[in-house]
C-alpha cells in the first residue's frame, strides 16, 4: 500500500480539513487530558482502551466549549464518518448516540491523510480474505461482490498473487485471540469504508472544486492557478483510470452496435420522413404498436435496459411473465415508475399500495428483497418522496436480468417475434430533397425533342425533323432510322464537302466529292 509522506500531504485536496480534525484527534487521544479510555466487557469477551458516546460527547462539551449537546454530537459523527475512530460491534455505524455503545481510535497508520492513494490490489485481498470467513458475518455487500468481480477482470494476470496473501493473511488472523480479530476487523472495514464506499454512499475524498477554486483569497494570482493546477492534477491521480485502448474498444462496440438505430451514422429504417415522402417510419416508432420492426425487436436483446424502456417491450415481456407465472417483478418495477412520474398529492396514497402489494408479509405478489431495504421503506411510508423504493428497484431489476430476462430471450414468443417482424424496405432519396418530385425529369416522362432542342440552343446545331423523331420512336429499341448528316471540313487549300445519307438498311447511297 502506497503511504504518502509528510510533504506530499500538504498539497493534498482538503488537507487543511484533515489536519484540523487530526488535531482534535490527538488531543482526545491525550494520556491525561484526552477522552477517558479502558478496557470494558462486550459479552464475554473485553475491549482494551474503548470509550463511549458519552465520554467523548462530554470531552467535546468541556474542551472545545461545545454548549449544545446535539452539536456535539454532530461533531463527534462527523470525526467518525472521516474514519477517525470507529465502532467495534456495528460495522459502518457512524452515527454516535449518547449512549454505551463502544468505540476505539482508529490507527493513525488508516487515517485518509496517510493513506490517501490506495491500490486495487490491496483492496481486491481485503475482499478476498472475507470470502474465506464465516459468510454470515463477514459476507460481502452488493457493491463488494460487483466490486471484486471487476477487479478479477482487471487484475486476472496477478490474481494468484492476490488469493495467496489473502490465505496467508487468514491464517494468520485464525491464530489471534478472539478480542484481536473483531478489532482488526472493525479496523479494516472503517477504513475501506472511507476509501472505497458504496455507489449510493458520498465520499469524503471529493470535494467540489467551486468551493475551492471560486473562494475570495488575497493571494498573488500565479499563486492561486499554481495550486489550482496542483489541486486539478491530484484530484485526476486519485481517480480509478483504464487503459485508452479498452475506452476505444468500448466506445467501437458501442458504435457498432447501435449504428442501426442513429440516422446520422447509419440509414434510417425503413426511410427518413424528413429526406423523403415516406412517413411509415412515424407510425412504426410509436410507444405501442402492433407489430414492431425486425430492428426493434432485435435493440430489445442488447441489455435489460432497452427492452423495459420500449413500452411495447414491456407489453410482450408481460406476455411471456403472465406465462411463466413470475410476475411479481415486472408489476413491482411498473408500480415504482407510475410513482416517479405522478402528482405529488399521490405519492403516498402510491406507495402503501405498492407495500401492501408487494412488500407486507404475505403479500399477494411478494417481491424478493432482503430486510434493509424493507426496514428502511418501513420508516418512510409516513413521509414518502419518489425515491422511496430506489433501493430496492435496483435489487429487483438486477434479479430480472439474472432470472426472467434471459429466459424471455430464449423463449419461443421471441423467437416469433423476431421471425415474423416485419423488415420495410427504404425508399431512395432524391439528389435535391429539398424539390418538389414533380419537378424532376424521370426516365418515362423524359422526350428526345426537350433534350435536343437544349442541345441546339446551346451548341448552334440545327435540330432534327419531326419526322425524324417520330420514326426514331417508332422503332425498337430505341436505334436511329433516318438521320442527315451534314458535315463541313475544311482541309489543305480546297473545301470538301460530303453529304452523306443513311436509310433504313444503313447502307451509304451516294457519296459526293
């Protein structure tokens, strides 16, 4: 794990905050002066140097001249948020009460200052080790088991390297005494908690950039774009990169695969109305229709997400759930959708519905989501707003696209669907769009008077008969009958003149000189 020195902090993002709070952190920490910290019982077992929320709201009270218990509070949660001290039994609380419940100080070795760039590798053996203990208290979250299924992908040329240290680590661990593993234990998981947080969870490494670039200083301006650009440049390094050629590769697939569908990179099936007078295309790419195109039904395989935000996807994926008796899932993600979208005077009228439906114990169309998530839907059905079941939305469409999803893809009402599609045909644009169609010259309605006529006002060539033309359509094929030809050359010093004549045979009759 990459530690950075003394120097380097100083020009961290937000080093200022940290140094303030890691010196209210050194003095809790006072032998004499600091919060009164000993060893207490937790069961059977004893925590050395634990205090509670009360020691440490009361120091924050008497210390720092805190008068109001609720700041102090709030002060303290905050220290705890930032992984400066942590609780031993509930892992990621960070919320202090006054009450006994137990905490210690965190290592100054896991402070965010100190480790402030931390590698995938170390992370990818934390998570590794848990998966070696008892799944029940140290299984892995949603985000940890997508967290270390990417990190396989990426770190697949090192990953024996990463399941050995993690083993080694483990035996390790086994031999300590039981006080010692839940302290390590609480350890690590505060600090991975800061370092690498869910995806719903803010974390405290970033900051937005307007309250540090936009702040009145009275600085010399080199100064400030100086630290600017010092600021820009570690807030880029601390970011997770790829590798440009897999960015490439991503976006080319990506291209690709929806070419089809963008009329500015491929054709606009089956014609574009606004190049052309065809206007089939507004009517086949209404939200329902009765028979959707090939293209359509085929933009429904890609992921999950194209087919439920086509509502005539949705139509036939309810088709094929209404057959399969698993429609629980679908009618839980509509139901949420209709709440996102109507009045706010009905939100909560909504919401007990959508509990009482699918949520409450014993529910008619009882949906699979684990008791957090239910517990904190619970809390808000008094006050609900449109993100009430975010959480849970996110749980159930990740369980469609591993269960009814790829079943939809091989059933047989796909397979029908995608063979019984109808395929338009486009129609072909004319060079000037912009024109009328009437006022192009097709090949039926052209005539060889128009075209000779403006040949012979632009060359000064006598046009041909009448007569002429009228045999010339007359005749098969198109092929010139009669024709007179009059050509004057003039060679050397004497004029010669040949009239020559061709009939119907396309023999020369008479040549003069």
């Amino acid at each position: 794990m990459e530690v950075t020195t003394n120097s380097q902090r100083k020009g961290l993002p937000r080093s200022l905050q940290f140094q303030r709070m890691e010196r209210i952190v050194k003095a809790m920490q006072h032998p004499t002066a600091g919060v009164p910290v000993r060893s207490q019982k937790l069961f059977l077992t004893t925590v050395p140097n634990a205090f509670t929320g009360n020691d440490i709201t009361e120091w924050i009270m008497q210390k720092l001249n805190v008068k109001d218990s609720a700041e102090a509070l709030h002060l303290a949660s905050l220290l705890c948020y930032y992984g400066y001290f942590f609780h031993v039994t509930t892992n990621g609380a960070v919320q202090i009460k006054e009450d006994n419940e137990l905490f210690r100080f965190q290592a100054p070795y896991f402070w965010v200052s100190t480790n402030w760039t931390t590698g995938n590798t170390e992370y990818a053996i934390y998570l590794m080790k848990r998966t070696l203990r008892n799944r029940q208290r140290h299984g892995l979250e949603e985000h940890e088991i997508r967290a270390i299924e990417d990190l396989k992908k990426k770190l697949l040329h090192q990953w024996d390297f990463v399941t050995m240290q993690a083993e080694a680590q483990f035996r390790v661990l086994k031999d300590r005494k039981k006080t010692d593993k839940t302290i390590i234990d609480s350890q690590e998981r505060a600090f991975w908690r800061v370092m690498r947080p869910s995806p719903d969870e803010t974390s405290v490494l970033e900051m937005d950039i307007r309250n540090d670039l936009y702040t009145f200083r009275p600085i010399r301006r080199d100064e400030a774009l100086k630290r600017r650009l010092e600021y820009l440049q570690q807030a880029l390094t601390n970011r997770v990169r790829t590798k440009s050629s897999q960015t490439h590769q991503s976006l080319c697939a990506f291209s690709e695969l929806f070419s089809d569908y963008d009329p500015f990179l491929g054709h606009c099936a089956p014609s574009n109305p606004w190049l052309t007078s065809d206007t089939d295309r507004w009517n086949l790419m209404i939200p329902l229709v009765e028979n959707p195109t090939q293209l359509r039904v085929r933009r429904w395989s890609f992921n999950c997400k194209e087919l439920l935000s086509d509502p005539t996807g949705v139509r036939e994926f309810m088709k094929f759930c209404k057959a399969d008796f698993s429609t629980e899932s679908l009618n839980f993600y509509l139901h949420v959708q209709e709440i996102r979208n109507c009045p706010l005077s009905q939100i909560k009228q909504k919401a007990e519905v959508v509990y009482r439906e699918h949520l409450a114990p014993n529910a008619l169309q009882e949906v699979n989501i684990n008791d957090t998530i239910r517990t904190k839907i619970i809390k808000q059905l008094e006050n609900p707003s449109r993100e009430i079941f975010f959480e849970a939305e996110k749980h159930i469409i990740e369980l469609m696209k591993k269960n009814s999803y790829p079943r939809f893809m091989q059933s047989e009402n796909y397979r029908n669907l995608l063979q019984n599609a109808p395929n338009p045909v486009p129609k072909k644009t004319g060079i000037f769009h912009f024109v009328k169609d009437n006022y192009f010259r097709t090949s039926s309605s052209s005539s060889e008077d128009e075209y000779d006529s403006d040949d012979s006002n632009h060359k000064g060539e006598n046009p041909t008969t009448p007569a002429a033309n009228t045999a010339n359509k007359n005749q098969p094929g198109g092929a010139l009958v009669a024709t007179t030809v009059n050509v004057a050359t003039t060679a050397g010093p004497g004029n010669i003149v040949s009239n020559q004549s061709t009939g119907s045979d396309g023999n020369k009759n008479n040549v003069r000189k």
